[in-house]
C-alpha cells in the first residue's frame, strides 16, 4: 500500500512471546482506521516469525506448568 501524505504509520515493536492480545488487537483497531503498520522484532529478519503467547491465568498465579 502506497503512504500518501495523509496517511499514518506506526512502528509497532513486538518481541517473542509477548501477549497475544497487547500486539493483534492494536494492530486489527489500527488497520480498522486505515493506519499503516511496521511491526518489527529484534533479531528477527524481514518475513521470521514473531511468536505469541496466550495466558491463562488461574488465582494470583500467571503462568500454570
């Protein structure tokens, strides 16, 4: 997608096994209102994947195992 002038971008900065929902629902309400998106990981190279995570948590625990 071109960036015209008016148009927004934003540098979403992400990290491996961050919270699924602190990244994909800024990114979704982002894209919603036509904003452009850069996400960059560090050590990652253009095309890697960016892992994410998906906590239950249970009581005052954060992570079960």
């Amino acid at each position: 997608m071109a960036n015209s002038k008016s148009q927004k971008t934003v540098l979403l900065l992400c990290g491996d096994y961050m919270e699924d929902y602190e990244v994909m629902d800024p990114l979704q309400a982002l894209l919603a209102y036509g904003v452009s998106i850069d996400a960059f990981c560090f050590g990652k190279k253009a095309g890697d994947i960016c892992r994410t995570a998906i906590h239950q948590p249970h009581g005052h625990q954060v992570v079960s195992l």
